[in-house]
C-alpha cells in the first residue's frame, strides 16, 4: 500500500504487478516505468520486472488500513489481464467484499474479460470499475463496463476526440492529458465535448490534468474551474 498522488484516489494496492501493452494509450505506460525503477533498486516485489506476477501476501493489507480508505486497485498492472488466474481475481474480490469500510477503483483496459467474467464476481457497493478510454478506438470497452454496479471511464490519456460516447449509466468519468518527454497533445474541445456528453447525462465530471512536459505548470483548471466531481465519498468536496 502506498499514498498516491494520484488526484482521484488516496492510495495504491496492488496485489498483482506486471502488464503488457494493450493499446495507443499504454505508450508511455507509468507503471513499466516505475517497475524498471524499482527493479532497480532491488524491490522484491519487482524482481521479475514487469512480468505478469500475483502477490498473496498483499491480500491481507486491506483488512491491516485504519479508517476508510480510497483506494486504486492495481496502479501497477492491470487486474483483468489474461494472465492473472481467475482464482486470484476471486480472491481479490474477497478482500473488497470483506472490507466495505474501503472504497476500492479497479481499473482496466480488459474490458472483454472483464465482461467475460463480470457476472461470478461479486459487486459490492464499495468497488468502482473503470475501464480507460483514450480515443474512439477503444470505445466499445464502455460498453463491456455496462453491467458492473459503480462505473467509470479513465479518459486519460485523451489522445483523440470521444465525439459519441454511450453514457448511459455511467457513473463517472476522467479526463485527463498525457504527460512525460514526449506527451501526446490533448485538445481542449475534446475535453469540452467530454464535459457536455457528461452535463447531458448528468454523469460525474473529473478533469484530472492536462498533462504535457510540465504537469504541475499546465495544472488542472478548465476555464477558471477545477472539476472534481466523484459518487458520493464524503471526504471530496464536489466543486464546479
Ligand atoms: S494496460 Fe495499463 S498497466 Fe498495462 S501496459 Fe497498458 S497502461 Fe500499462
């Protein structure tokens, strides 16, 4: 478990790690990153670099946090990836459904699998899923989410133009520009049609960056605002 920066969520767990590119917006991918990193300096966790690896002694650190927590599940890789065994996805679930005082985003690029094997899952109030959308590509994984309880989409990083977006029964979206040495750009109308697409569906709105060589510089305020919309967790203010 670690604190994260990460505007919409207060801390990572990753009970797996590991990954491969999937799609145009794994690019630039922060988690193989920060595994090369901490490879380096010898982490066990990441000694097997960003092979797809299953960690249960993570399993217990849920029911070890004081409080209710926010969590992302998996910053690191990417839960609904082939190779994780559908006997630790179960597991996983275990932990959330055994610990409702957490609110716990799980987010991915799986969408079919997670649409394969969404109704053996159990869907307790406290788990959000997301599924990233970085560009009309990759459009049809919103309809994969449809039948999970709390759901969301991660727009980040917004590549191209989310004109057509089905909305219904989405809880939440981010938007979010990409950052890094060589960030693909992000268009401010696209970011504008997002938000109406949102107001029309009166579905959450989050702009969480807008990225580029220097995040911090280029912030996150869109047209005088911060838009820090989130379903109902009392500790975020909603601000418009
Ligand atoms: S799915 Fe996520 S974790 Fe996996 S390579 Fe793509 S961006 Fe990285």
């Amino acid at each position: 478990m670690a604190q994260s920066s990460i505007e919409w969520t207060e801390m990572t767990w990753n009970p797996t790690t590991g990954c491969d590119k999937v799609s145009a917006g794994c690019k630039y991918c922060y988690a193989e990153v920060m595994t090369k990193r901490l490879h380096s300096m010898g982490i066990e966790k990441y000694k097997d670099g960003f092979k797809v690896r299953v960690h249960e002694d993570a399993l217990n650190i849920p029911y070890t946090w004081k409080g209710s927590k926010v969590v992302f599940v998996n910053s690191m890789s990417d839960l609904f990836h082939p190779e994780v065994p559908l006997e630790f996805i179960h597991k996983v679930f275990e932990v959330m459904n055994n610990t409702p005082q957490h609110t716990f985003q799980v987010l991915t690029k799986r969408a079919e699998r997670l649409y394969e094997l969404h109704h053996n899952l159990n869907w307790t109030n406290n788990i959000w899923m997301g599924v990233s959308v970085e560009n009309e590509q990759v459009i049809d994984r919103i309809d994969f989410l449809r039948e999970t309880k709390i759901k969301f989409l991660s727009c980040e990083p917004l590549i191209g133009p989310l004109s057509n977006m089905n909305l219904e029964n989405i809880n939440w979206v981010i938007v979010g520009g990409e950052s890094g040495r060589n960030p693909r750009p992000m268009k401010e109308s696209w970011v504008w049609d997002i938000k109406l697409q949102c107001q029309e569906k009166e579905v959450l709105f989050f702009f969480k960056q807008w990225g580029g060589k220097n995040k911090k510089k280029s912030g996150r305020i869109l047209a005088g605002k911060t838009y820090n919309e989130m379903p109902g967790i009392n500790k975020f203010s909603l601000q418009h």
